[in-house]
C-alpha cells in the first residue's frame, strides 16, 4: 500500500522540527495522531525513518533519502493546484519591481512561472539592488513596487509597506551536533560554541540587535556572503547558524545533512513584504500584481504551516 499525501506531509513536518509534538502543532493534529501517521508510513515503506533522542527524533539514513522525495512530492502538489487555480488576467504594461538578493534567490524561482500564467501580456522587470538603493529607487519613481526583506525596512514616511510572510529563524547545525539533541536551547548556549555568520542582506546587523538585547554575542569562526557557503560549513560540522525557515535547505551542495532546532529566547522572524510608493495613485497593473503577490505568498505560507 503507498503512503498518503497526508502522511508525507506529517513525515517531512516531523523531519524538519525535529520533535512529533512541534510536528503535530505545525499541522495542527493531535500528537497521538501524529504517531499514528508516522506509525504507519513506516509500515508502508518498510523501514525506519526515525530514532528517538532525548531532545526529539532524528532521521535514520533511510529516512534522510526518503525525505528528499517526500518534499518534492510536497512541492508538486503544490504546483499543480496553483497551476490549474490561476485564471489568466488581461493586464499588459509594464511593472519596474525591485527585489534583493534574498528575494531573487528563495522567493522568486516559487512565483515567476505562475506570473508569467496569471498576467500573460504583463512584462515584468526585475531589478536587483541593494535595499536601499530600492528604497531611492521608489521615492524617484524608478521603481514601481519591490519585493524585500521588510524586517531590514525603517520606517519611511512617503512609501507604504504590507508585510506577506514571517519565517521564524532557527538554529542550523550537524545532525550531530550537540545542541541538536538537547532539550532546550537559548542564545547563551549557541553562544558556546563555533558560530558561522552569513553577511549578506544586512543579516549582520540583525543578528547584532537580537543578541544584544541578552547582552550575548555570537562566537564567530567563518563568516561569509555565500549562503551555500554557510550552508556546507554548518554541513561539515564546522559551526552552527541562525537562520530563517525560507532559506532552509536540509542539505549542502555537497548531500551532507543540516538539521534545525527552536530557539526558546525570543529570535525575530525575517519578514518578507511589499513597498511601493504612496503618492501619485498606483498604477492598475502595479496593484493586479501587487494583489496576486498578496495571494500567492500567502497561500504558501499557509500551505507549509
């Protein structure tokens, strides 16, 4: 008998927090309802996917290759609803957005091709910039909207913003890492250990005023603008990293595994939003889109809760 949808998407839930509980919270069953799925996923497969720790579960070398598939078996399906649920909207013109490196990277490639199906005669041009140079862009009217991080964003008085999606930050680390089976983790103690610090999309000056508000710092030993770089050193076992759930991947560029554990101090969400400039009136195909975004990023963010 083959595993459900259902149980696929207990299964990576499960893989992914860590813990049947938080699993169970994230898909918003009952944790015995949670063990049961997994119970019988293992029954279908065949195998174990799963042996328990004192901090949760961790995934058997069976489990980790099933759990590649299993997410893309979860990402197709995602794709082929939105596929047949976008109906074709006559907008033409064309939208000037902006969007940073982060959006290029972890958020576009998910909504170019479903754009392309909903606005068919819209000519979108991305422009790629550094936040504040979007910023200018908007109040010169050079840009039209942008897509960015709006968690970095100060408050401006002539643009608007509306934020879409939070990812929660959590700590990356070697499946056999220390901190990943403990039971509980704070800041104090990811600051005992080897730390990788991404420099990219002003994550530096992010990372300061959350450990700074715990009088805490972390303990650097690489620091790099590559997130595949900070990726295959947190793999290697070289450091730990906290970072958001949107740019999570569980492995490096090399197949070596990276999993996450919550943070219990309270650690700010990476929010990604719209920014678009509040004088003269917008554009109608500015809002079509502006309005689709909305949906669409949503939409997702709702599916993968």
């Amino acid at each position: 008998m083959l595993p459900t949808l259902k149980q696929l998407q207990h299964f990576v839930a499960i893989a992914e927090t860590g813990q049947v509980s938080r699993a169970a919270l994230r898909c918003h069953v009952s944790q015995s309802s949670m063990t049961a799925s997994l119970k019988s996923l293992e029954q279908a497969v065949g195998v174990q996917l799963f042996t328990r720790h004192a901090g949760g579960v961790r995934l058997t070398e069976a489990g980790t290759r099933f759990l590649r598939h299993a997410q893309q078996i979860e990402d197709a399906v995602l794709d082929a609803v939105e596929a047949v649920s976008v109906a074709p909207v006559d907008i033409a013109g064309t939208v000037r957005m902006g969007v940073t490196e982060t959006i290029t990277a972890y958020v576009l490639p998910g909504l170019l091709e479903s754009i392309e199906r909903k606005f068919p005669r819209l000519r979108l041009e991305l422009l790629e910039r550094e936040r504040h140079d979007i910023e200018r862009g908007i109040l010169r009217g050079e840009i039209d909207i942008a897509l960015l991080l709006v968690s970095n964003l100060p408050g401006l008085d002539h643009v608007t913003c509306e934020t879409l999606l939070r990812s929660p930050r959590q700590l990356w680390g070697h499946p056999e890492h220390p901190l990943m089976t403990a039971d509980r983790i704070g800041l104090a103690d990811v600051a005992r250990h080897d730390y990788i610090l991404l420099d990219m999309d002003e994550h530096i000056a992010t990372v300061g005023k959350y450990w700074g508000q715990y009088g805490l710092a972390p303990q650097v030993r690489y620091q790099s603008c590559s997130i595949e770089a900070v990726r295959s050193l947190v793999a290697a076992g070289r450091g730990i990293a906290i970072l958001s759930d949107l740019v999570y991947r569980p492995w490096s560029l090399e197949g070596q595994r990276i999993v996450r554990r919550g943070i219990a101090d309270k650690v700010p969400s990476m929010d990604v939003g719209l920014v678009w400039k509040r004088e003269p009136a917008t554009a109608g195909n500015v809002v079509a889109l502006a309005d689709y975004l909305r949906s669409a990023l949503k939409g997702r963010e709702k599916a993968r809760m």
